[in-house]
C-alpha cells in the first residue's frame, strides 16, 4: 500500500508529556514542527510526504504515530476516511481512541480486538471532542502496541497488592513479552509483590530482593530455601536485603531476567542492574520501571541506552505507558 500524500502526522501521548514528546521529535526528526495540540494528543508538520517508515521514531512519549488524514466533525466521516485510504479492504482494523477522564484512553467499543499481524496497516479515530475527530493511518510493527491508542485496557484484579502488577501487564501487552517456565525473574524493589503475583499466575520463579515484607498472596507460593523449588511449579523466593547487599549467592543459579520497580534515580537502577548482570551473566533480558522526577529528564534516555549497550545488550527500547505517571519502561535484550 502506498502511503495517503500528507505532510502531517498525529501523535498519542499521555497527558502531561506534550513537552517531552515534543522535544524528543525535534531530535529524533528536525524537519518536523509542532502544529497543533491538545491534552494527550499533538500534530506535527513535515517539510514533505511523509512515509510510513518515517513513523518508526523511538519516541518514549509516544504511544501511537500517526499519518494524519485530517479532521473531522463526527466518527462515521473519519472512519470512511481512514475506509478509503485502505481502500476498503475487509480485513483492515481501525481503532478508537477518545481524550476522557484527563486521559488518552483507547476504546475497544466491547467484544474481542482482533490483534494485528506484523506489517499491517492500521487506521485510529482519535476523539477530542463531540465535534472533533481525526483519522491517521500507522503500520504494526515489533514492539508497538496492538491495542488501541497504545492502551491495553488491563484492569487491576482484587489480590494484586500494588500497582505494579499493572505495569507488568501492560508491559507484557504493548512489547509483545514471551517468557518460558525455565526462566528466573530477580526483581528489586519487588515488596509489595504486584510483580511477583503477575509473573506467578504466568507460571515464572520469581526471586524478590527487598527488606519489606510481601503480600500474603505472594507469601503462599515462597519457599524458604531455593534448594525446595520442584519443576513445575512456580516460586518466590524472598530476599529480604537492600539491593546493594546482594551477593552472587543470594541469585543462585539459572537468573534469566532483571526486573526493577525501585524508588531509585536511573543511575542508580542501572549502576544495580550492571552488578547483577555481573553476578549472573544467564540474563539475557531486562525490564525496568524507571521512576522521574522531571519528564524532562527523558532528554537522558541516549545514556540510559548507551549503559545498557555497555552490559552487552543488543536491543533497547525506552518507552511510557498509558498506566505510568512520572514513569518510563526500559527493555533490554541480548
């Protein structure tokens, strides 16, 4: 398919990173400029047509880029927009988004989103307001999002102690995250255990590195020594020390992923996440909550990557959800 002829483009974002997001694209495309903006939601104009390829941009702000086909008065008239552009074809998707409740949220309209195949062309209806909709088309590519506006709709269960089960979950959704009943998750911070309760009900060993005492939800699954683990049935294993207390021996064997939530600075999580990868050269991924003071300190992000490229990682993507606040994902692999 041939890209629409437009030298615009739209991009979601969450409320509050309309600035960030803004700088990140004057580096990462000069020739783009701001044009037009709302809450969670900013236009930019190219210098020229603008391709679909030009949309693979590592923005951590953005959570959907967008060709924009323009702007419309009602829904039905952006969706035959986005219809026409891809020429009607009955398998295209085309999601739905709305600014609601001060946030960008995606709308599944009920029933079951059919997830999108690599390469797929895909149109978004982004609502504004009553009277104001714009149509955009992007392609799925490895690591955006399936869902809507970049949101995947997760909804906290009753037993999840803490918040992070959520960013797990969405993390999980929006990367597209595989992992196996042999891996081994260390995660600092992990107290009180919204993590660990996810990565159990996935059937993955957790070893949790924090003073604080965990939920009893996660407790019920902990064994009190790693030699107790039998195959097949996932465990925690509570290390309850600082991080920067933690010995080679406290791991074990067999670790195959860092995870962090710690309230710490990057520099700090990354100076903890290098020590370990030390001590336990079998990881292979990482998944870290990076908790900001500032959105302006996404500015940062070339040496947050670069750390990680120095631990022998080959692929990294830094990248906020629709669940963070003053937070990014940092996902590694080897």
């Amino acid at each position: 398919m041939n890209p629409p002829a437009t030298e615009f483009v739209f991009v979601l974002t969450n409320p509050g990173s309309e600035k960030p997001l803004k700088n990140e694209m004057s580096a990462l495309r000069p020739d783009w400029r701001p044009a037009y903006q709302r809450r969670g939601f900013v236009t930019f104009k190219a210098g020229a047509a603008v391709s679909f390829a030009a949309l693979d941009a590592p923005a951590a702000c953005a959570r959907r880029l967008c060709l924009s086909l323009g702007k419309m008065a009602t829904r039905d008239e952006a969706v035959r927009l986005i219809d026409e552009a891809l020429g009607f074809c009955p398998k295209s998707i085309v999601h739905h988004a709305r600014y609601h409740d001060r946030k960008m949220k995606g709308v599944s309209g009920g029933g079951i989103m059919k997830l999108p195949e690599l390469g797929q062309f895909i149109g978004t209806v982004v609502e504004l307001r009553s009277n104001e909709f714009w149509a955009g088309l992007h392609r799925h590519l490895p690591h955006l999002s399936p869902d809507s506006a970049g949101d995947a709709g997760c909804v906290m269960p009753p037993e999840s102690p803490s918040r992070a089960w959520l960013k797990l979950e969405e993390a999980i959704r929006f990367f597209g995250l595989k992992f196996s009943a042999s891996d081994i998750v260390v995660e600092l911070g992990c107290a009180p255990g919204g993590v660990a309760l996810a990565l159990l009900e996935r059937g993955i060993s957790v070893i949790g590195v924090d003073p604080a005492d965990m939920a009893a939800v996660v407790r019920s699954s902990t064994i009190e020594d790693r030699g107790e683990a039998t195959d097949g049935r996932p465990w925690f294993w509570h290390c309850r020390k600082p991080a920067a207390l933690v010995s080679k021996r406290d791991l074990g064997h067999g670790v195959t992923w860092f995870m962090s939530d710690m309230n710490q600075t990057p520099e700090v999580v990354l100076a903890e996440c290098a020590r370990f990868c030390r001590m336990a050269p079998t990881i292979r991924s990482v998944l870290i909550t990076l908790k900001l003071t500032d959105l302006g300190q996404v500015a940062e992000k070339a040496q947050w990557l670069d750390k990680l490229s120095a631990m022998g990682f080959t692929t990294a993507r830094l990248q906020q959800f629709s669940v963070h606040h003053k937070e990014f994902a940092l996902l590694a692999f080897k």
